[in-house]
C-alpha cells in the first residue's frame, strides 16, 4: 500500500507502489477480479494517501486522505458500471461478466485531487451460477482526469500537473493536446509529452482572468492517424487568496430616526471579493473597528458579520437627536475575507449616519406678552415674535406657522413667518385709526408644518398676547366726494364758478385750519380758493382740446393743514364739458380723381366736424360762388354727411381747385368754404392714368429747385403768376434771373429728384431757407399745364 505524508507545509511528495493479489469471487455484486496490479499517482501539490484493499467480504476498498478530514469527497470510476459507495468500497451497480482489464478511481474536494489505476491481470472463469448478460467494453480507454493547478506559481517553468493515460500506448503512439491554452490563444500556456502524457503549465496563471481550460487530447500513430480520442481535458486553475475585498464607494451615507427601536436596521454595507466564490477566499465577514464620537455609547451600532447589515443597538430613550453630542456618527467598518480569520485579507470603508428628527418637541414663544406702538394710518411689521424650537431646523418639525386667534375681528392685522429665523412677523395690513381704537389686544398661536409625535401636544406655551398701542398722528385733511364730479358748458367766460372743494382733517382732537392749491392742472384752466376752496375758469374750457378724454377733464387739488407737522391730502375733480358748436366743418377727402369723360366722372365727398351731436351732422355741401362753376360741376346730396360731385362736361386732363361750401346744424349753424383738388384723368379699361398733371408739376418743382440751388435769394428766387378760368387754373413761372432754357435743361437733367445741387455748394442755412420756400410754393404748382 502507498504510502502519504500529511504535514502543514504541504511537501509534495509522489509515492508510486504495486499491490499484486489473487481473488476469487462469484458473488453478485463484487468484482470478479483476478491479480490485481494498483498504481497509485499522488498529486504533486498535495498531501494524502489513497489504498486499496480487500475486505473480507471480497470487494475493493478505496482509502482516501486529504489531511483535513475528507470533507465533500466525492469519487469518479472510469467504468460506467462501478462506483464507490458510501462506506467507500468499489462495488458493481449491476451483475457483470466481464470488467474489462482496467479502470480508473478519481477522488476529489476542496482540498486535494487524486487518481488510482487498477489493472485486472487475471480474470477468474466465469461462474455458471451468475447472471449471463451482454458484456460491457468500454470504447473509451484513453483517460484524462481533471486537473488542477494553483495560481500566482512561482517559477521555475514549465511544471508537471497531471498524467493523461492510455492502458494500450505502444511505442509507435504519440499524445497530443488541442484547444485553448495549447494551440489556440492563448498559446502555450500547457504543454503534453508526446510520449508519457505528463500535461505541464508554462507560466504562472491567473484564475481571475482564466478559472479552467477545456483541451483535447488524443493518440495518434507516427504518421499522424488517430488511434485513441480525442477525450476533453479539463484544468481548473486552484484560487488564491491574493484580492481583498473592495467596497463599491469608499463612503457611504445612511440616517436613522431619532428614538428608533433596538434593532433597526440602518444601512447595508456590501464589499465585493474577486476570489473563487466557492472557497473561503472570497467569503466575507463584516466588523465596526471604530465609532466616532463614541458617545454616549461606543457600541451605539452593530454590523451582522454576513450581510453586512448596521442595526441600532443602543436603548430608544438613548437616540434622541436634541441630547447627542451630534448628529452624525462615522464607522470604519472592515470586510475580511477567509470568513474573517487572522489570515484573510480585509478591505475598508467608512459609513456616516445620520440621526435624522421627528416633531418630537412642540414650538414654544420665548415670551408670552409682546408689546409694540403703531403709529395710526401706516402699515407694516409691528412686531417681531420669537420662539424656541429644539428641533432640526431644516425640517417641518421645526418652521414654524403662526396664526391670530382673536383680537383681530376687522383684520387690519396679519402674520407670517420669517423663513430666515422661524420668527412671526405681526404686520398691520390695514391703517389703524388713532381716534377710532387707541388699544388691541391680540392671542397669537404657533405650530409647526409637520404634526407632533403622538405623545407630544402643544402647551400654554405656544401661545403669546401681544399689545398694540396706536399713537396719533397728524393725518390730512380728506376731500369728500372724491372724486368731485360736475357739468359745464365749454367756452363758458373766465372766472366763471366750476366747484366747491370739501375737506375735513381727521384730526378732530385738533383745532386745524385748511388751505387749498393746485396740484395738477394740465391745461391750466382753473384756479383755487386757498382758503374757501372754490373753483374758478382761469382759460377757455375746450372739450375738443387733447387734455379732455370722453368729454370729461380731470385735475387733482391739495388741501393741507397747519400742524405742527402739516399734512396733506389730494382730491380729484372731473368735469364733464358740454359742446359749443365752435368748429366750424370740413369736407373730406380733401383730393379726389375723376375720369375727364364726363359719363364716368362722379366722385363721393363727406364732411367732418369736431363737434359733437346736435353742433354736427348732418351736413349741407355745395358748390363755391365762384362764377361759372355750376356749367362744369354739380354737387348733389347722397346722406346726412355726403355729397356727390359730377363733371357735367369733359375737361382737358390736369390738376384743378374746386371751391366748395360745407355747413352743419348747429344752433346757429356754422359754415366753411374751401377748396379740394380734383384730378381729372384718362380713364380706360378700369384705368385711371393722370400722368401728364404729375408730370407738369415735378417739372416745375425741378425748375424752382433748380433755381434755389443756383441763385437762391429771397428777393430774386421766382415769381409765380396764377390766373383762373373757368376750366381750371392757368400757371405762369416767371423769374427776374433767367438762366435760358439751355441752362435750365442742363440744370434739370443733372439735379434730377436726388435733393443735391448740381453746381457748386451754398451755406446749410441759405439752402435750407431755400428749400423751405420752395416746399411753400409747391402747392400753387398743382395743376398747371404749361411752362413759359
């Protein structure tokens, strides 16, 4: 039997024996085995012991050591139909005739990885008394058992690791070995004797980049056929403890209510272990090494060892947010790996908790009178009210919400909290009057926006009396009505009566004398009183003047008193203004068109009025009383505010002024004569061209403007001569200086209608006088049809 040496340094030891035994057997169930040869391989790497032997009873029994008690051995037999049952002895599953000539035993766990060939070398006959069944070959005699390596293997390189084994290897028979790892990336990590099958690794492995490795191997002859194969070879690389245990954040927060019950859990620390997760190397126990500050209690909190859990472990009564030294406590808390033995590696972080509070204390004012003097007709804070609260001031269990709960019944009062320092602002919304009420007396309640605990009300103290004395103050005098509102006639004569102010001061304790002025007069029509206050008209009262809106005009009076202080106090007067019929009316448009074929040629005219009804419409319009109008036009009522005017007979295309005569019906009526301009036109197809009229008078405008550039002087600019007939309006330019009609050709053509003068440049002054005068002839330009 094979001897093992089991040390705590683990040596590596190999130990390789025979055992050579006849047995014969017909019993059902145990091997009908012959001489048996054992070979035993110890595993390079560890240190046990693996026998086998014969019991009385005839079967095989298998010995296994791995020096730490065998636990979770398991065992793997090559032949389909045997396996090693719990008392480890290596029985058949079913009657056998025939067990072939070798098989292979694997033991296995946690802690060691072990192999034994048996070799039958003589089979017994068969018994005739046993069960005749179809023998079992098997067809897979080449056998590659699992192996293991250990990472982080120091060199030197390569070392062996494990045997593949094949019972019928002849000399002619070679192993080869395929797959990642060996021939395929990556490359060259294990190695295979082609000629003893012993597998090596090349190079120090890491099983958090790799944890196994599936190859194939197989036999070939010399010439490359396959004799046996390919079966998978696995290699599983063995962990090590070389990575601590990392947490995600290498702070973490968590909060606790203030007297929360033993045992509430906090938070849940969690750290991470790269380690085979199947071994100890990366099974983790969590500890607190350190609280701070460590009072009341340095065990306030505790982590469960496994997940990592902080709970609270100190009395409710204890954990009260308003008595702790604070209000943040930091643990270091430690994860170790190898289940927190010495020897496991540890990783490190902190976590802050946060006692977090409950409305466990009601708000209480620091005094339970506050007093304050107001003066009578302002408004504004009064008083502040402080009060005390031991709660978290970031929190609704400490902001305060005050309220008044009498003494307020005309609400010229009203609170509201100061979001800064939590106090009440106790405001006075409405003036208080001095001889109305000198005194009040307010009862004031605060509470907080969030309710209090269940076992937490609100006291005596969380209400508060406040005393407001009123102090008097010279008030001004106030107008009554205000607005004063009264009727008058426009145009009524200066100094003519409008109003009587009224203005009483409310100071009735006080014997004051009042004066009136002016405030605000914007058309500076009136004028006041100082000491009776009446109104008077010192202009004309327009209503159609810009200042009076809707008929109505208003100003704004002063009345002030003789206090030791004065004080005033404004009132509004609103005159509504009746109309006069003082505008006279006027036709629009003011410029029409008509076609100078006299069946066409018919136009509307209206009149206008800045009056009002009955000083408006309607409206009478006829013709001037010029002679011999009446042979060309006609004017004809359409409505109460229009006209129409027609070309009796045609007329040469131009520019003509038509004189007409507009009344309206007012008492007494009022009447207007003047003039509009009538462009008569070529009318054709919907088309109306009046061109040539256009034309004359820019052709006239150029030749003034000609004039001014060149010989602008008042005395010597141009004359222009206007003759009227019956067809319209005959011009005639005529000027003491005359370039000639070359010159003036040339002065037209270069000025054209760009402003500029074409010869020289005069003074700005000289040229703007000219441009002036020019622009205040053009009018009597329109319509002329000839240039002489």
């Amino acid at each position: 039997m094979p001897e093992a040496v089991c040390d705590n340094s683990h040596s590596r030891q190999v130990k390789e024996s025979t055992v050579q035994t006849e047995v014969l057997s017909s019993h059902p169930h145990h091997l009908p085995l012959g001489l048996l040869t054992l070979w035993f391989f110890v595993s390079p790497s560890l240190s046990l012991s693996l026998s086998l032997s014969l019991s009385l009873f005839l079967s095989l029994t298998v010995f296994f050591d791995d020096c730490a008690g065998n636990e979770g051995l398991a065992f793997e037999v090559s032949h389909p139909d045997f396996q090693v049952d719990e008392e480890m002895n290596l029985v058949a599953r079913r009657d056998m005739m025939d067990s072939g000539t070798v098989m292979f035993i694997h033991g296995v766990n946690e802690q060691a990885d072990d192999m034994a060939q048996v070799d039958i070398v003589g089979a017994p006959p068969r018994s005739p008394q046993t069960l005749r069944i179809q023998p079992y070959r098997s067809k897979r005699a080449l056998f590659a058992p699992r192996m293991h390596v250990n990472e982080n293997m120091e060199p030197p390189f390569p070392k062996v690791i494990g045997t593949v084994m094949s019972p019928g290897m002849e000399n002619d028979h070679i192993f080869h070995m395929t797959g990642s790892g060996a021939d395929q990336d990556p490359k060259g990590v294990f190695t295979i004797n082609r000629v003893t099958g012993e597998v090596s690794v090349s190079q120090e492995l890491d099983r958090e980049a790799i944890s196994s490795y599936t190859l194939e191997v197989s036999v070939t002859d010399l010439s490359g056929k396959l004799v046996e194969g390919p079966v998978a070879l696995l290699v599983d690389v063995n962990d090590q403890n070389d990575n601590r245990p990392i947490f995600k954040e290498t702070r973490y927060a968590g909060e606790v209510l203030e007297g929360s019950p033993t045992g509430t859990v906090v938070m849940t620390m969690t750290a991470e272990d790269a380690d085979d997760p199947r071994l100890q190397n990366a099974v983790l126990r969590y500890n607190i090494v350190r609280q701070s500050p460590d009072k009341p209690s340095p065990n306030m909190f505790y982590i469960n060892p496994e997940s990592g859990n902080i709970v609270t472990v100190i009395s409710p009564t204890l954990l009260d947010r308003e008595t702790l030294p604070t209000t943040q406590y930091e643990l270091e808390i430690v994860a170790q790996d190898m289940k927190g033995r010495d020897v496991g590696l540890t990783g490190t972080a902190t976590a802050t908790i946060t006692i977090t509070d409950k409305n466990d204390h009601a708000p209480e004012f620091t005094h339970s009178l506050f007093q304050a003097n107001v003066d009578e007709g302002s408004t504004g804070v009064a008083v502040n009210l402080t009060v005390d609260d031991r709660d978290d001031p970031a929190t609704g269990a400490w902001r305060a919400i005050y309220s008044i709960i009498n003494g307020d019944p005309t609400q010229n009062f009203e609170i509201q909290t100061n979001p800064d320092n939590n106090e009440g602002m106790l405001s006075v919304v409405k003036p208080l009057d001095y001889e109305s009420v000198v005194f009040h007396t307010l009862l004031i309640k605060v509470e907080n926006e969030d309710p209090l605990v269940p076992d937490v009300g609100y006291g005596s103290s969380s209400t508060a009396t406040v005393h407001i004395t009123v102090l008097d103050v010279n008030e001004g005098p106030v107008f009554f009505p205000d607005p004063l509102q009264v009727t008058k006639m426009e145009n009524i004569p200066l100094g003519s009566f409008v109003a009587l102010l009224n203005a009483t001061d409310p100071d009735v304790l006080q014997s004051q004398s009042i004066r009136f002025a002016v405030l605000r007069d914007p058309a500076n029509w009136l004028s006041v009183n100082p000491v009776r206050g009446t109104v008077n008209t010192s202009a004309n009262l327009d209503r159609e003047s810009p200042y009076v809106h809707d008929n109505k005009y208003t100003a704004i009076f002063m009345a002030t008193d003789n206090g030791s202080r004065p004080a005033s106090g404004t009132g509004t007067l609103v005159i509504h203004l009746e109309d006069y019929n003082d505008n006279a009316p006027y036709v629009h448009p003011s410029v029409v068109r008509v076609c100078e074929d006299t069946k066409d040629s018919v136009v509307i005219v209206g009149g206008r009025d800045r009056d009002i009804h009955p000083n408006a419409g309607p409206f009478k319009i006829e013709l001037g009383k010029q002679p011999g109008l009446e042979k060309t036009w006609k004017v004809s009522r359409v409505n109460n505010t229009h006209a129409q005017i027609m070309l009796l007979q045609s007329m040469k295309r131009a520019n003509y002024q038509l004189p007409l005569v507009v009344t309206d019906s007012g008492l007494p009526p009022l009447s207007n004569s003047t003039e509009i301009k009538v462009q008569v036109c070529t009318c054709k197809k919907n088309r109306m061209d009046c061109s040539s009229a256009v034309y004359c008078y820019l052709y006239l405008l150029y030749a003034l403007y000609a004039y001014a550039c060149c010989d602008c002087h008042p005395l010597i600019l141009a004359t222009l001569a206007i003759s009227h007939t019956a067809a319209g309006h005959q011009c005639t330019v005529v000027g003491q200086y005359n370039p000639g009609r070359e010159r003036l050709a040339t002065l037209l053509a270069t000025a054209g209608d760009t402003g500029s003068c074409p010869v020289g440049s005069i003074p700005r002054r000289q040229a703007q006088w000219c441009t002036g005068h020019l622009l205040a002839l053009s009018p009597c330009l329109q319509g002329c049809s000839n240039v002489s």
